[in-house]
C-alpha cells in the first residue's frame, strides 16, 4: 500500500517537473467560462459544444494575444463567483460593464455594445420606455435590459419579472405572461428570425444609455487582462473582429471606445 | 468575501419583504389544496368493492387512474413539472390567442398579473397531493381492520366509516408526515423563481445577479425560510400534542 502511493507520488512529481520547462515555454491556457443559452452570443451545439459570437471572440482574442483557451458551459447564476474560486480564469457571457460588478471583478476593453429594445405584442400601445411603468416587464436577471428597467420602475418592483434567459422571457411575452420585455437587439433579432411565427413588434427608445459587454477576469489579475486587451485590440485592427461581426449579426460594425 | 454587506439586502428589502409574503402565500394555499387532493387521491387509491359493477367500476376508473396520477407526480421532478404546467398547459387553457377556458384580452390580463403564482401553486398542490396521498393511504391502512370491520356491522356506511371512525385515528398518524410534507413545501416553493415568480429565492437571485455577490442574499434567504419551517414545524408540534391525548395512558 505504502509503496503504492509512493510510486504514485514519484510519478506525480516527475511528471509535474517535466511539464513545466514546456509550459512556460508555450502559451497558458485559461479555462474561459460561458453561459449556453444565449444565442448567437453564446450557446451549445447538440454536440455540447459551446458556439457563438462570444466564443469566436474569445478564441480569435487568445491566439491574437497568446494565450489557449479552454472553453467551459458555465452557468449565469453564480459566474461571478467562478473567478474568485479560480474555476475559471475568464469569463466571456455578454456580461454589461457596470460599476458595481467592476468592484467584483477586471474587465477588458469593451467588446460590444449592447443596445436595447422594447419587445411588445404587434397590438400593444407602447412607444417607449416610459410607457412601461404600469405594465408587467419581463427581462432577464441582472441584464442591461433589467438594469435599464430597473431604473425606470425601482429596482425593487415587482412589476419587474426577472428570467433565467432570452428564450424563456420572450417565450413568456408569447403566451401573454408579461405585456413587454426589455432585451439586446443583437439576441432578441436574432430569436424573431429563427422564430417567424411568432409575432412581436421592436419598439426603440434613444433613452435607453449605451452600455458595452466586457470581458471579465478575477480581480487583480493583470497577466490575463493585459493579453486579452492586447489580443482585442489586434483583432480589432487586422479586420478579424469585423468578419466575425458580420458573421453572427449582419449589420454595420460599430467602433468600439478604447477604454 | 470581505463581510457582509448589509446595505445590499437592505437596498433590495422590498422585494425581499415581498418574497416572504409570496412564499408564504403559495405555502399555505399549497398546503391546503395539497392535503384535499391527497385525502381524495388516497381515499381513491383504496377504493374496492368486493362484487359486481363497482368492483370493476372502482379498480378500472378510480384506482387505476389514481395509481398512474401518483406514479407520474412522483417519478418526475418538480422543477419540470412547473415549467411543464407554465409554458405548455397553462396557455391551452389560458392563452389570449384560443385559450380552451379563458382566451382574448382578459387572458392577457390574468396571465400577467398571476400567471406564474397560478402556474407555481398549480403544480406544487398536484405534486404534493401525489405525495399527500401516500401518506392518506399509509394511514388509513395502519388502523386495525377490525375497526372498520366494527363500524359497519354498527350499520355504519362506507363513507361514515371513513369520516368518523377510521380518518380521526389515522390522523394523528398522519400528522408528522403531513408536517413533512408542508415543510417541503416551503422549501419546494423557492423553484418556482425559474417562471418568473418574485418570491424569496427569486429576490436572492435578483440580488446576487445584480451585484455578482452571493453570500449576503442567500444566507439573508436560508434565514427566513428556516424561520418559517420553524414556526410550522412548532405549529405541527402543537397539533401533535393537541390531537395526540387520546393515546397517552397517564
């Protein structure tokens, strides 16, 4: 038994020894972790395998700024927490830059920029934001939809209702279980497309303020940040950035702010 | 984690407020649609008749119906069946474009002002009603033949039997499981936050997302709800002692 675990214990060493001349030599890999269920940003194949804008940024970042990449379906509840906990090193989730969650963790430049929409029923007379004070509004937790509501009706309202993902609050406008929704354009247009039976009508609202999606890292965690801003700024400049765009949302690519 | 920040839960207190409210609500009203179910089901569950029609009738239309009901609520989670009941049951029935009960303007308006609480309190009664009348059936089975046996040779009916010699006396039975029960059933409620329900695990979630913070809004959750499972728990207690005199020699 004993010289059982020693073996095991010599051959832990051993093999730790050998990999680390090659490790530092090559690349590091970060675990990047990424919500599934938000199309085209981020989603699973049937195959489990996580696909989207989000993803193809994060890997064409990594080879651009020297880092691998592996990709992990994580959960929106509880990312956060992943970085701190060292699960994860990065996170790319269409995660909105705000204030708050920058005294929780780094984030890069900005990546995208998340603009809103107001979702309705084709009959329903909204024309904007401020027409939703008195009806029930369906977002999705922690969003920059929610947050934007949220300062139009308190944060702390119960006329807010608050889902897990797109699919499921907009699944909920269909069947008449909340009168609008507040969503990214990018995801909610993209819904409408694949789902043409299903009627909704876009409704804007310049009111709503710009906010931009981020990449986040555990706090502090300088090594990480510097190569994935190196990386973004490299693919933002050779033109791979705008392919990618194009590819998932054919509309103009816009100009990032450098942070 | 550096502390607890209390200004996070107190910014938040409304919804948190609220959420209890809601918990409780879809507790009680659980409960007790739960329990009826259950005592029908259970009672359904051991029904027979020794001759004739009603043998048949009895087995084929009441037993086995029953018996399928408690294997399906009992053998597939409740998380699905809440989210089976909300986005595929509920708009057959309520839906503003055909609903088969309720449809137009009016649907509307009753699946956005109370269309998750009627979803959530509909499919956690039916689940626990599966559950309930397993415990009916526990009871009522544990009461000595005899006892029966006794009541109807008194020219007792079959129901009379039931209400007034049988049921008092698997009751005091029932009363820890059914104590169970409802406990599960404040805690079961917090899944219901997946269609969209502000009750209490739905403030935590709302709280933890909005400030990526995870400690304060479910600790702050896992207090209340140990609060409330407290004082039922107590109230079960009270019940126990209440209805269990008949039993105790002195």
């Amino acid at each position: 038994m004993l010289t059982k675990r020693l073996v095991l214990a010599a051959a832990c060493i051993l093999t730790t020894f050998a990999a680390l001349p090659a490790a530092q030599a090559a690349d590091p890999t970060y675990t990047v972790g990424a919500g599934g269920t938000y199309r085209p940003f981020e989603f699973e194949t049937p195959q489990k395998e996580l696909v989207g804008f989000d993803i193809d940024i994060i890997k064409a970042i990594g080879k651009a700024g020297g880092f691998n990449t592996k990709l992990v379906s994580t959960p929106w509840e509880g990312i956060f927490a992943t970085l701190d906990q060292g699960d994860r090193d990065i996170i790319i989730s269409g995660i909105t830059i705000t204030d708050k969650r920058r005294e929780m963790v780094d984030f890069s430049a900005p990546y995208f920029p998340a603009d809103q929409v107001i979702i309705t029923s084709p009959g329903a007379k909204v024309a904007g934001l401020a027409d939703l004070k008195k009806l029930q509004v369906g977002v999705v937790n922690s969003s920059t939809g929610d947050i934007a509501v949220s300062e139009e009706l308190g944060k702390a309202s119960t006329a807010i209702r608050r889902f897990d993902n797109t699919p499921l609050m907009l699944e909920e406008l269909y069947r008449g279980g909340v009168d609008a929704a507040v969503g990214d354009v990018g995801v909610i247009k993209f819904y409408i497309k694949s789902h043409p039976e299903k009627p909704f009508k876009l409704v804007y609202d310049n009111k709503f303020k710009r906010q931009y999606f981020g990449i986040a890292v555990k706090k502090g965690n300088k090594v990480a940040l510097d190569k994935i801003n190196t990386g973004l700024k490299k693919i933002v400049a050779d033109g791979t950035y705008a392919k990618t765009y194009k590819q998932w949302f054919d509309a103009d690519v816009p100009t990032l702010p450098q942070q | 984690m550096g502390g607890f920040q209390w200004n996070i839960i107190s910014e938040y207190m409304p919804l948190f407020v609220e959420g209890t409210l809601m918990t409780l609500k879809c507790t009680v009203i659980c409960v007790i649609a739960g329990t009826l179910l259950g005592l029908v089901l259970g009672v359904g569950r051991l029904a027979e008749a020794r001759h004739g029609f009603y043998k048949y009738f009895l087995r084929y239309a009441v037993q086995f119906p029953v018996r399928f009901y408690v294997s399906f609520f009992r053998g597939t989670p409740l998380f699905v069946q809440i989210l089976l009941i909300h986005f595929a049951l509920m708009p057959l029935l309520i839906n503003p474009s055909g609903g088969l009960i309720v449809s137009g303007d009016f649907a509307r308006e009753i699946r956005s002002q109370y269309g998750a609480f009627m979803s959530a309190v509909l499919a956690i009664s039916l689940n626990a009603g599966a559950y309930v009348s397993e415990i009916f059936r526990a009871g009522i089975q544990s009461i000595d033949r005899g006892q029966a046996e006794a009541a109807r040779s008194l020219g007792m009916t079959y129901m009379q039997t039931l209400r007034k010699v049988v049921l008092p006396q698997a009751f005091r039975r029932m009363l820890p499981p059914l104590g169970n029960n409802a406990i599960a059933i404040v805690k079961d409620s917090s899944l219901a936050s997946a269609i969209g329900l502000a009750e209490l695990a739905y403030a935590a979630r709302t709280v933890s997302g909005a400030y990526a913070r995870y400690w304060e809004p479910y600790l702050t959750i896992s207090l209340i709800y140990w609060v409330i499972t407290l004082v039922l728990s107590a109230f079960v207690q009270h019940l126990e002692t209440r209805y269990g005199k008949g039993d105790r020699r002195q």
